[in-house]
C-alpha cells in the first residue's frame, strides 16, 4: 500500500534509508548500462562506501526469473548498500519483479528509471517514455510500493524537452505514492548527455521535496560537486566520471584533484584487480565467458590517458582479441 494509505509519512520512511545514507556519504555511484556491474562495483567499494546502483534490468525479464535478467542484480560480498534499478512499461510487473528480486539477491533498495533516454528502452515504455506519460508513471510508483516494503527511489529527468517540463509534477506523484527518494539528472530527454545542466530545476524540486533528492549530472570533480550541492541536493550522483576514475568519490571526500592521483604501477594494478574480480564473476556465470576482456580493455584505454604514448597503447589494444595479446600490451603501464 502506498504510505498516504498505510498512516507512513514518506519523509519518515526515507529516514530509515536514503537520508541516513546520504548523510554518511552524500555521493552515489549512478547506474551506468555495462558499467555499474557487480565485479566493477567491488573496485568502486575500494574508493567509496556510498549507496552504489546496479545496472539497469528490465522486469519482464526479472518477473520470470530469466537468468540473462537477473544476473544483473548480482551483489557480491562486501558490497553493500546496493539499489537495483528496474525498468519498463508495465505498471503490473514491478511488483512482481520487485518480488523476484527480492528473493533472489536481496537488494537494499529499488530504484524506478524513468531517466533513460535510449531508444530501445523508450520502445519498451520504459526510462524517458514515461516522462509523457504521468498516469503511468503514478500507476509504477503505486505497484512498486504495493511490491515490496523495501525503500525505493525514482530517477526522472526534466522533461521530455525544453519546453516540457515535468520534474516537479513528478516529484508530486512520488512523494504521494510511497517513494522515498527522487534522482533528477538535470537534463532534458532531446539533451541525451551533453548540453547545460539545469541546475535551477535542481534548486526549485529541493526547495519543494519532503523525500531526499540527489543530483546528477557533469559532476567530475570538487568544484562540480560544490556546484550541484549549492542547490540545496541531499546528494550528488555521479556516473560517467566514475568509468574513467573510479577513484573520483575518493578525491571529491578529500578535495582533492583528481589529476595524477594514481600513479601507473597503480593504475596496473587497479586493471588486473577488476579483470580478476571479472574472471571470477564469469566463472559462475557462463553467459559472461569471454564478454569481461572487451569490457576490462575499455577501461586500460581510460585509464591510460595522459599518460606517454598512450594514443599507441589505445590503437594496439584493440587489434587483438587474445588474452595472452592483451596482457603483454598491459605491460604499457609499467614503463
């Protein structure tokens, strides 16, 4: 039942989760599609204790219990506290999704995306489809609620685009639905991932909110961090700075620039941490044999910028798709 029926006050409910995490460490690591995956948050917890995000997972796939879904919402030891984040259309399928979930790697908390703005997703009535959509969007909230009495957050965007703004209309629904936390990536549905933050919308939905709000977008280091806190934002949520730094939550906490702040050897080291924490995924996972050295090369290239003759490390490692290939180019990090 949603907390208007249920005598809850939803400010209370997010006390017992999102406002006590949020004042312990105000940082939240976003849900990223092939980023945010249960070796690569092991890494994360190396730099930050903070609520980190699963990757997106659709709940038709969860609410049948289809391995291919729910491998996503994996939560290895020491990685706590854990949301997964559920996407789709179908009001009716995030409670039984939520259900399944449950069972199935007990997640700390849930989260709504309603944020995505990839077509594929948007196809599936998911992510930014529902920012046109506010009888949906209230009927998601209301079953995620009947769901599960886990906490749970929605991650929306502005609007659709500029000149439809919803944010607030939103919040409206979430907060008289149960929800206990709302993520705004200040960013419109025709911006994708570039353009201006909208930062005004962060200030007026804080301004207005009983549940936390957190914030995201372009936060890469102190300076943007201070600017989206001056809002008045429970947290900041960061999320493509993390794939190049996973460090970066570290840094912020420290003020420090994050320039130089691992040295080679480190970042060697840091690589080969993630590749065995990968292996050892992948061998309980036999639908992820032989995906994790694609993925672990992406992040040898972000790592390696900056560094001497790093555009000739970059150009060499994709032309071998070899293991015993890439691990001799790995020896780039030790010169």
């Amino acid at each position: 039942m949603s907390s208007r029926h249920c005598g809850l006050d939803p400010q209370s409910r997010s006390n017992n989760f999102f406002r006590q995490q949020l004042a312990r460490n105000d940082l939240v690591a976003a849900p990223m599609a092939g980023i945010s995956s249960a070796p690569f948050r092991l890494i994360l917890r190396e730099f930050f204790d903070g609520l980190a995000y699963t990757e997106m997972v659709s709940v038709e796939g969860v609410k049948r219990d289809n391995p291919f879904s729910t491998e996503y919402l994996d939560i290895l030891p020491n990685d706590r506290p854990v949301v997964a984040q559920l996407f789709g259309g179908n009001p009716d399928s995030y409670q039984e999704a939520a259900e399944v979930a449950t069972k199935y790697s007990n997640p700390d908390a849930f989260d709504i995306n309603m944020g995505c703005p990839v077509k594929k997703v948007i196809k599936s009535g998911g992510g930014c489809a529902l920012l046109r959509d506010l009888d949906r969007v209230r009927a998601i909230i209301s079953s995620m609620r009947k769901g599960t009495t886990k906490p749970f957050s929605v991650k929306i965007r502005v609007g659709w685009d500029e000149s439809t703004p919803v944010y607030n209309e939103i919040l409206d629904i979430a907060q008289s639905e149960g929800a206990d936390a709302i993520i705004l990536h200040a960013r419109t549905r025709s911006q994708m991932f570039g353009g201006r933050i909208h930062y005004e919308a962060l200030a007026d939905m804080a301004a207005r909110a009983t549940i936390p709000v957190i914030g995201n977008g372009d936060v890469t280091d102190v300076e943007s961090y201070r600017r989206m806190k001056e809002t008045g934002v429970d947290g900041v949520m960061i999320g493509r700075a993390m794939m190049h730094a996973p460090w970066v939550f570290k840094v912020i906490r420290e003020g420090r620039d994050s320039q130089d702040y691992l040295a080679p050897i480190e970042l060697y080291e840091l690589i080969f941490r993630l590749y065995h924490k990968m292996q050892q995924h992948a061998s309980a996972n036999e639908n992820k044999q032989g995906h994790y050295l694609n993925i672990i090369k992406k992040y040898a290239v972000w790592f390696s910028k900056g560094l001497p003759e790093a555009a000739n490390f970059r150009a060499e490692i994709y032309k071998n798709s070899d293991e015993e290939s890439f691990l001799n180019l790995m020896e780039f990090f030790k010169r």
